[in-house]
C-alpha cells in the first residue's frame, strides 16, 4: 500500500478528532518543510519559542489530543520533552554562536496534570561553566497552575554547521 493510500484509508475512516489531529500533523510537516519551524516535533506540536527576558528562554504548545495520554491529559513525557527543549533553548541563549549543548541530565517533579488551554515552560541558567551549563525550568498551563519543575544540566559542546 502506498503512502497516499495509507492516509485516504485513515481518513475514510477517521474520526473528526482524528481528523484534527491528522490534520496538525500534516500542518506541522508543512511547517517544518517551510523552515518556519527548526524541528518536525515542534512542528507538529505547534511550539512558540520567545525570549520574554535577556535571561529567560520560553516555549508554548497548545493542548491537544496529539499530545494527550490515554486519560486525556498531556503525557508526562511530552511535558518531559517541552522542559528539556526550553530548558536547552535557555541554555543555547547564553552560548557564543560557535558553541551548543546537549543534555546531559534532566530531573523533573510533576505537581498536577497537564490541563487546559496550553502549556508554557519558562526557562533560566541557574550555572554557566566552560563545559557544564545548569538551568532551571517551570511548566505552567494557561492558568498560570505550576505543573511540573525541573532542573538540567547541558553538557557544551562546538556546533557543527
């Protein structure tokens, strides 16, 4: 089978919510191919990165059913996976161009369920060092209800390009 006959297979029989998230998919593909966004994660996840402060890194995502677990919540990894990117993203804000980091470890405490409109994680560089970068982050959902903390450290590294 094909791949246009896999998805007109799917959409026969889709339902609308599955409709909607087929359809943020393909929209974060597009994004993605476009180079309006960096990754096909943050693509299809729909994320807004913005610098609020000199020291503060943030992204957004709504909260869909793409991102959901089986009880209708956001999955703790994607929450996982928000914090480590704007965490990253404050860490990669406070490097020279000709240097990045990677995650060398993450350490998250879950305070309630991701709930609600959207989710927004604030990140900021707690310890700047030659090799080790050490930031801190909050998740919050639109009611500004903290939903999981963390803390991780980034291991600096030269960026390839």
């Amino acid at each position: 089978m094909t791949v246009e006959e896999k998805i007109q297979a799917f959409l026969n029989e889709a339902s609308p919510e599955e409709k909607n998230v087929f359809e943020q998919v393909v929209d974060g593909f597009i994004a993605k191919q476009q180079k309006q966004q960096l990754t096909y994660l943050s693509g299809i996840t729909q994320a807004e990165a913005s610098t609020p402060s000199k020291d503060t890194f943030s992204i957004r995502v709504p909260i869909t059913p793409l991102i959901h677990n089986p009880l209708s919540i956001v999955h703790g990894g994607m929450t996982a996976t928000l914090l480590d990117s704007t965490m990253g993203g404050a860490a990669m804000q406070s490097l020279p161009d000709h240097l990045t980091a990677v995650t060398s470890q993450l350490n998250i405490h879950y305070m309630r369920p991701g709930v609600g409109e959207y989710l927004e994680c604030f990140a900021t560089v707690v310890h700047s060092g030659k090799q080790l970068i050490v930031v801190e982050g909050n998740a919050y959902n639109n009611e500004k209800k903290l939903i999981a903390k963390a803390t991780g450290t980034f291991f600096v590294i030269p960026l390839n390009k």
